[in-house]
C-alpha cells in the first residue's frame, strides 16, 4: 500500500463509515516505513480537516455535487484536490495518483470523469480558493473547513480577530511534544520546554522511548491540567474520566483512575504498565456511579468528555461530530464534590474553547474557586484570571479550560 492509497481509505472510512482517522490510519499505514506514514498521514488529516472547502471546489469546477459521486470516487477527489490545494505535491502526481485510486477501485466507468475533474482543479483551484471571503462566520467556516456552528461560536465569544486566528491554527500540524517519564531512566532527544518541567519538544515520536515506557506524547496544555492537580506523595487522587492515562500517570500518592469502556479501561492498564505507574489502580465503571467505598479523596480530576474545541488539529475528524455536554459536566463535577473530603480540592479541566463547557460549568457547581492564574500568569484566562485557559493560536498547543474548585 502507497500513503496515498493509505490516506483514501482514511479518508473513504471515515466519511463513509463514521469510522475515527487515526484509528484507521493506524491499520493502513502499518506497513509503511517512516517517510510514506508521514506523508499518508498528513495527506490522511488535512483531506478530514478541510473537507468542507474540497468539497465547495470538487462542485464548483467538477460540475456536480459531491454528493452524487461514488464514494470512491468522493474519496478519491477529496485527497486530489487536498494535494493540488494545500500540499506542495506535484500537480502531475496528484492527478495521475487520484485517477489510479479510482482505477484500483474498479470503478473503470469513472476513471475519465476522475481525471476530467482532477484536471479542471489543477487549473482552477488555487484561484478558487483565494476568492473565498472571511467577513462572516459563514465565509469563514467555508474557507476554513468548520461547521457554521463552531464559527459562530467563536465569532460571538472570541470576536472576529481571535476567532479566524483560532480556525486558521488549527489547521496546522499540532506540536510535536512528550512528557518525559520521571519514573524511568533513559536518554530522550529533544527541547525542553522553558514553562512546564517535563515537556520536551521534538521532531518525532522515538517509538523505541515510547515502548520503553520514557515518554508519553501529550500536549502542553494537557501536561498543565495534570500539574493543575497538585498531587502529593501520600495523598488520594481520584481521576474520573482516565483513559488514555496521560494525566492519570502524571499524579503523585495514590491514585484511582475510572475508565466507563472496557476496551479504554484495558488500555489504560497496559499504559500504566508500560510507564511504571504502580500508584495508579484502574477501576472499570461508569464514574457517575462509583462504588460507595471510593470516597474520601484528598483531590478529584475531572478530565471531563467534552466537544473537543481544543484539540482539532490533532483530532482531524472530531470538528465534524463535536457536540457540547454541559448536562454531563456537571454531573461528573457534582460526583467530584461528593467523593472528595473536606478541605479537598477538586481540577476540572476540558479540551474544548466554549463558555457553556467551561467557565458556565463551573459557575453553576456552587464549588469555591481556587485562583490559578497568579500560579502559572502566562496561562490566564484572558477574561477570568482565577481559571487557566491554553489557546492554540496564542500558546501554540491544545485549547485547555482549566479550573481549582474546593467544596
């Protein structure tokens, strides 16, 4: 398999399927050597993440609504006209690619429409795109490959400015960062970070540091949620919402970490294994109905599920099945308040830019606010100095609310 044939069934699963990219891209770049995963995976994302604004220029200088198409063909097109309009391949490449995609498809029918279309791209996309307005929420999240909802949004809280300054970063490759696994011993290349102290920038994911239980890839905006914790030697922390276990395994004293799926929860062991995270006790159950016996904790994380705002540029496919769930945040911060002791602290924190998730939830929970911002200044909520707020556009990694509460 080519990375381009790796990227369309990415993008054909995906679209077709419901199926999640990098899960997908997992299976189908398995056999690829370093260089052509790379290359499938940025055709793979950048395909998911502008397929809005592919599928305006696939219609308007094919001819026909996207929708009418084989979804091969779809598929096919829609990483075409990615490679002809934001990627530095070759114009002879892209079509000759796309058309050959087809063909191995046996969608023989097809091919000479295919390759009609990839042609008219060749030659109209650039202009095509250049001519696309931002002065709405609507041009913008044509342009910029967002759901209108997600640009109104942004456009009402943020302004025009941050907003378009939000949509335009988060169409960019996420930063290439690890935390360093102070549990284990061993050399790791790369930058560390001047802010967080086991941050390291990097140029890739040294598989061999990673199966070695060295590092764990997470962005600084979610390293500094689980610094938020301030975990202790000798203390209980309960972490509500664990899995992967990024954050799980950056807590000090004992922890309890709740998985609700089977599958993550297994996950998440095998992740505390593999970092030497002996503190840490998975427990599989649905977090709004623990077991009686887990109370008492000196501090509670809720690492909340939320629309994912946040972490667009490293979740390609999640801006199109994103949904706010305030009902479930609060649920979750009010299991929080009962499990932590007196005089505990409780971090809420959430991957997502959306007042309703963050700042509306907190203020809704009755908690008392533990100011954050004299703590980490660089990281101040820019309208509520008490929380934490990470901005891909401004801090240059994922979008983190963060938020001290004590009962």
């Amino acid at each position: 398999m080519t990375a381009r044939q790796a990227a369309y069934q990415v993008v054909l699963r995906v679209f077709e399927d419901d199926a999640y990219a990098d899960r997908v891209l997992r299976t189908a770049a398995a056999g690829l050597d370093t260089r052509d995963r790379a290359l499938a995976q940025r055709l793979a994302f950048g395909t998911v993440q502008r397929v809005r604004t592919l599928d305006h220029a696939i219609t308007t200088l094919g001819k026909r609504p996207v929708r009418k198409l084989d979804p091969p063909v779809r598929a096919a097109l829609r990483v075409g006209a990615y490679q002809l309009g934001f990627s530095e391949v070759a114009t002879h490449a892209a079509v000759n690619e796309t058309v050959e995609l087809v063909r191995s498809a046996r969608l023989e029918r097809a091919v000479a429409f295919t390759n009609a279309v990839m042609r008219r791209l060749s030659q109209g996309i650039e202009a095509l795109l250049a001519a696309l307005a931002e002065d709405t929420p609507t041009d913008a999240a044509l342009k910029h490959s967002y759901p209108d909802w997600v640009a109104e949004l942004w456009w009402d809280e943020r302004g025009r400015d941050d907003a378009l300054a939000l949509m335009r970063a988060q169409n960019e490759p996420p930063e290439r960062v690890v935390r360093l696994n102070r549990r284990k011993a061993g050399e790791v290349a790369g930058r560390p970070d001047p802010e967080l102290p086991d941050a390291l920038h990097i140029e890739r994911v040294d598989d061999e540091a990673l199966a070695a239980g060295l590092v764990w890839p997470q962005s600084r905006g979610s390293q500094l949620a689980g610094l938020a914790v301030g975990s202790r030697a000798g203390e209980r922390t309960l972490d509500l919402c664990a899995a992967p276990g990024g954050k799980a395994t950056q807590l000090e004293g004992e922890v309890v970490a709740v998985e609700l799926h089977p599958g993550r929860a297994r996950e998440l062991e095998d992740n505390c294994r593999r970092l030497g995270a002996d503190n840490v006790t998975v427990v599989n159950a649905d977090a709004t109905q623990l077991p009686a016996e887990l109370t008492g904790f000196d501090r509670v994380l809720v690492d909340a599920p939320c629309s994912g705002l946040g972490v667009l540029a490293a979740r390609p496919d999640l801006r199109w099945r994103a949904r706010p769930l305030p009902d479930l945040q609060r649920d979750l911060l009010r299991v929080a308040a009962e499990r932590v002791k007196p005089g505990g602290t409780i971090v809420y924190s959430v991957c997502t830019i959306n007042t309703e998730e963050n700042e509306a939830v907190v203020d809704a929970s009755g908690l008392k606010v533990e100011p954050l911002g004299d703590e980490w200044p660089q990281f101040r909520h820019p309208q509520r100095p008490e929380f934490l707020l990470t901005l891909p556009h401004v801090h240059n990694t994922a979008g983190f609310f963060i938020a001290r509460l004590a009962t």
